[in-house]
C-alpha cells in the first residue's frame, strides 16, 4: 500500500466552505484540484459535515438546497456515482427545488470534496451510515432517495438498511444490476486498481466515458465533467485519491446489491437509458464474457422483475446519465412517479 499523509482535521461542527472558484485560466493540460476539489466550482453552496468514522475525523461534502418554489414538505436525497460529483447533480437540484423539494446532495467519504482517508474498510453499509448521520444532523427524518450510477448500489443498501426512512426510491442506471464476479469477471486486486487510477488522465476518461456511456456521441457540456475528475486525479493529492479510488473499486465489484432486491419495500422507481453498457471489470473480463455484460436494454427489465413494487421508465438512445444527456426529458418522468400517489 502506498504511503499516504493525512491532512484531514478534526472538527466538530457544520462548516460552511469557502466559495470555491475554478481557476481563471486553465493551463493547456487542463486544471488540477485539490484532494477534496478544492479549485472545483459548486453549483450551490458547498457545506461540510464532521464525522468520526472508523476512528477517523472526516468530513462529508454536502449541498442542502431547499425548495425555491412552493415548497411541499417532502425531501430527496441525491446520491452520485463512481465517476461523478454531487456537482454533477446540479440540473436535478434545480428542477427538484423549483418543485417543492429540500434537496441534499451529499459527496460519499472516499469522493470529490470529501475525505480520503489513508485507512478505510469501505462498503456501502458504512457509506449508508455516513449518510443516515448527515441526515439526522440536517433534522431529515424521512426522503425520496434518488441514486445514479454506484449511487444506485448505494441507494440501494440504504433503502435495505433504514426502510422506515426511505420515502421513495429511484435508481438511474445503476451499477450492480448484475453481479460481474459470478459472471466470470477476473479480480482485479486493490494493488492492481491502484496502479490503473495513477494512469487516469482526461483523454481516457472522455474516451471510456463516450464509448460506455454514451453509445459513441458526446456533447461539450460534458468536458467540464471530465475535467473534474481528471483535475482531481492529477492535483496534489493524486496517490490519496487513486488509492481511495481503488478501495471503492474492490468494494463496488465484492459486494453485490443483485441478490436483495428481492428485499426492497419502497416503491421504486428504475430510469434506465439502454444505450449504457457500464459493468465494472468488462476491460478485463474474457471476449465471450464481455459480450454478455452491461447490457441495460435487458438488464432494467429484469431487475424490474425483481423489485417488488417497481416501475421501469426506458429511455431509448440514451447512455449512463439521462439526467445529464438530456434532463427535460428525464426530470418530467422523475417528477410525473413522484406526484403519483403510492399504492
């Protein structure tokens, strides 16, 4: 394991952040941030929470935005993806808020404006844990909880974990709607994914993002996503991040979600742009077993089988992140389930 130092301090209050500015001209390599973004511009105000977790004082980045309409007492929590930021919520937090809703979008231990711990056994039970200590400390006793990507996984288990607490809940193209290590997808050791994310660079991520999310095409506004993650992978704590990157990456593949949907009660809701063909290890997985991976256009149905009392809304040509390809189109689906009585 590589030798990391700790910068993180102990507090213990909310602390609202320093507005954060991106740089005024971007060097022709691109911009590189700090271990928890700092450099990365917000589209709200950016707050932190202090947390002790696992013996370590940490800190969850957060947006709590609430309803800039005529509010309607009810909130959504937003939960982001493996290569994604609460940042990258910001069309949703503005439909969502316009309607009524408190929205919270927090940043995961592990992730963006959050801590990178040099030490942290990572699963989505202990990241539902951080969440649940966020909303309690925000007076939220109850919300629709909306995850995308490994935010799906995540809205999954928490959903599983505080029932009596999950109002809703709706996945966008979440990952683990198949489980990859019994499909035949090789480990790849900590070790191993460590020594890939020290390699992430723009080009590749707008390479792997065009080609897996979104079905060969791409739109500019997505340049400032790449950004972000490459900026943050490149700044001064780029072997913090990678190696934190790498323990998420064992922790998204080992510990499947597939097998408890089955279990889920609140109502669900499953938005799914069947271009994606997203599954973790595919770049590794043997030719006949790559074939048969990611595929979304199969995989939203038959998890919607699974989910008791689910609904599945299909968006045809569209990739991994409808609310970003195209959020008019998806937000008057989201917004259309969550005015419907449940049943």
């Amino acid at each position: 394991m590589p030798r990391l130092t700790t910068r993180w301090k102990p507090s213990l209050f909310l602390l609202a952040a320093l507005p954060l500015f991106a740089q005024a001209e971007n060097p022709p390599e691109g911009p590189a941030y700090g271990p928890q973004l700092e450099g990365f511009k917000y589209p709200y105000t950016l707050k932190h929470f202090s947390l002790q977790s696992q013996g370590k004082a940490l800190q969850m980045g957060y947006m709590d935005v609430p309803a800039q309409g005529k509010a309607n007492g009810r909130s959504v929590v937003l939960m982001h993806g493996k290569n994604f930021c609460a940042a990258t919520w910001g069309d949703s937090i503005k439909t969502l808020s316009e309607a009524g809703y408190r929205v919270i979008a927090p940043d995961q231990i592990g992730f963006c404006t959050s801590s990178k711990p040099d030490h942290y056994q990572y699963s989505f039970q202990q990241l539902a844990n951080n969440t649940n200590a966020l909303l309690k400390a925000l007076g939220v006793q109850k919300a629709v909880v909306l995850g995308h990507s490994t935010g799906g996984m995540l809205a999954t288990r928490y959903a599983l974990q505080f029932p009596d607490q999950v109002e809703r809940l709706a996945m966008v193209n979440p990952i683990g709607l198949e489980d990859w290590k019994a499909l035949g997808v090789p480990y790849r050791s900590v070790d191993q994914w460590y020594e890939r994310e020290l390699k992430l660079s723009a080009d590749g991520i707008r390479t792997y993002e065009r080609n897996t999310y979104y079905g060969g095409r791409w739109k500019p506004e997505f340049e400032r996503w790449v950004d972000m993650l490459a900026g943050l992978n490149k700044g001064p704590g780029h072997q913090q991040v990678a190696w934190n990157s790498a323990l998420i990456y064992d922790m998204i593949f080992t510990q499947p979600v597939y097998y408890e949907f089955k279990d889920l009660k609140a109502p669900t809701l499953l938005l799914i742009g069947t271009s994606d063909t997203t599954a973790i290890g595919s770049d590794i997985a043997p030719p006949a077993v790559k074939a048969k991976l990611g595929r979304y256009d199969v995989l939203g149905k038959q998890v919607a089988q699974l989910i008791p009392r689910s609904t599945l809304v299909e968006f045809p040509n569209l990739g991994h992140a409808p609310q970003m390809e195209e959020p008019d189109r998806f937000h008057k689906a989201l917004l259309g389930w969550l005015d419907k009585p449940i049943p």
